[in-house]
C-alpha cells in the first residue's frame, strides 16, 4: 500500500518553515523574535528601526529563509503574516506585558499575543538556545536546537495552527488527558506535557512507511 503524505496548508508550511529558521539560530546561540499576524491587526503596534530601508517577500519563497535568517539577527521583531509575506523586521514590538524572571523579548511575546489572540509569537533565546511559542499570551510549546523528524515538524506545525490532535496522538497522549493552560516540550524522540498539576513524558512514535 503506498503511503500518501499528507500536504500541509500554507500557514502551516509558514509555522514549519519558522521553527526551522528558529533551530538553525538556536544552533548558532542567536536570540530573535518572529510574529505572525494579520497584516490590518498588526498595523500600528510595531514600530519599525530601520524604515528608511524597505524589504518585501514570502517566506515561502525559494532561498528566503536564509534572507531571513539574517534579518532576524537584527534589534527588534520580524512579523509575518499567516500566509508568509513579511510585514516588517527589525521591528519594536509596543503592546508588552512582563513574564516574571524574564526579559523585554518575553515581555513582548507575551503583550501581542494577549494583544490579539489570533497572533503567534516565536522567541529563539540566545542565552538558553531554547525556543518558546507563544499564543494568548502563554508559552504553549518548547523546543530546543536539536533537529526534529521532519514528520513531527509538521505535526507541531498542524498542532499550533489548527490544533491538529496528531502530534499528540504520535507520542500516545489522550487529548482529553491534556487541560489548558498546558505546555507542550517537544525534543528529537520525546515530548513532554507540562501543565500546573502535572506532568507526561513519552516518546515520540515516527511514521511508519511503506
């Protein structure tokens, strides 16, 4: 029987493509901040360091992630929308909202995306290497610099946006085990679920081919 993979939607291929942007600055301790938004939302709760410089395109685009590998190394936040045309970099975030222990990128995260909870916000840490997501104003999911099956990277990607229940089903976690507000720790062959009163570790099951 032959296997058919199962195509992502484009702001999923948006959410995948990011996280791998974010592994690969992990990988090098570089620290940034990616948002994704609605261009008309977004509008007027950023500001920009660099406006006399304009730069346009799609994520998605051949040979763009790297462009934007680069960009995302500059002061400030690199804002897309769900479909992947960016909307500015390099960008001062204006909506913030302190996360106790932690700093102005944090704070920042946490502010848009309480701001509009329709926005997600992906912060890499320099210092940790860590990489944290952020919607309605939680870290919903943790990841490190370690490469992920290219099968689970798309089921975290279909997890974050369109709460696609498969990532969880992958590591045989019941969905219904798992109450909000809950966070998701997701390494090469194991994934954790964190929530205020408990905690669930399992491996991570890869697809099987044939």
């Amino acid at each position: 029987m032959k296997h058919t993979e199962k195509k992502p939607d484009t702001r999923s291929e948006v959410m995948r493509v990011l996280l791998n942007i974010s592994k690969s600055l992990a990988k090098e301790q570089q620290g940034a901040l990616f948002v994704i938004a609605d261009r008309e939302k977004i509008d007027g709760n950023y500001r920009p360091h660099y406006p006399q410089i304009e730069f346009a395109g799609n994520i998605l685009t051949k040979g763009m992630d790297s462009v934007i590998e680069k960009l995302a190394t500059l002061d400030g936040a690199v804002i897309f929308t769900p479909e992947g045309e960016m909307v500015a970099y390099g960008s001062r975030i204006l909506k913030s909202e302190t996360l106790l222990g932690f700093g102005t990128k944090h704070a920042a995260a946490r502010g848009i995306t309480l701001f509009d909870t329709t926005f997600t916000a992906i912060l890499v840490s320099e210092e940790t290497g860590w990489i944290k997501v952020f919607q309605n104003g939680d870290i919903v999911l943790e990841t490190d610099a370690v490469d992920i099956e290219p099968s689970t990277l798309d089921k975290v990607s279909r997890f974050l946006t369109n709460q696609d229940m498969a990532l969880l089903a992958s590591a045989g976690i019941a969905a219904a085990t798992i109450g909000p507000p809950a966070v998701l720790i997701v390494g090469g062959a194991y994934m954790v679920v964190r929530t205020a009163g408990s905690m669930i570790s399992s491996a991570l099951k890869k697809d099987k081919r044939k």
